[in-house]
C-alpha cells in the first residue's frame, strides 16, 4: 500500500505502510517509512492515527511523544525487534 502527500511547494512525496498498530484502547495507527531511491541504513517512520470523520477515514499525524513512543514500541514488538 502506498499513499501519497504534498510536501510544499507541491512536491509529492511516497510513502510506503510497514505496519498497522492497534493499541489497548483500540485506536489504530498507520507506521510509515518514505520512499526513497537510495538505500539506507536507517529508516524514520511517521506515525499517524487511523480516524473517521463523516463516515471517511482520514489520517492525523502524531505530535505526542508519549503517545509516539508507545506507538513505535508495539510496532517493533509486532516486527519482533527488540528495543
């Protein structure tokens, strides 16, 4: 799955799912990494939490550090990395 977004100045920019979390609460969060053309040996992931807004899914970026450090060690837990 890949999704799209505008970086300004209209520059597009790709994205691609690594994984979905659902925390204890329920509420889900997409895990994504940038697509890019070189290799790397580290990837940053965005976090955004899964909404609904009338009766449409709708992405909201992560700005909390707890709630993202919470969110990223399920995600390495999923992946069966270790902190």
């Amino acid at each position: 799955m890949f999704l799209y977004t505008i970086d300004w100045p209209s520059e597009f920019v790709t994205f691609e799912k690594l994984d979905t979390v659902v925390l204890e609460d329920g509420r889900p969060f997409l895990i994504l990494s940038e697509l890019t053309k070189e290799e790397v040996e580290e990837i940053e992931v965005v976090i955004l939490e899964i909404k609904e807004e009338d009766g449409e899914e709708v992405y909201d970026t992560v700005t909390d550090e707890e709630l993202s450090k919470e969110v990223y060690a399920k995600f390495l837990k999923q992946q069966g990395i270790e902190e």
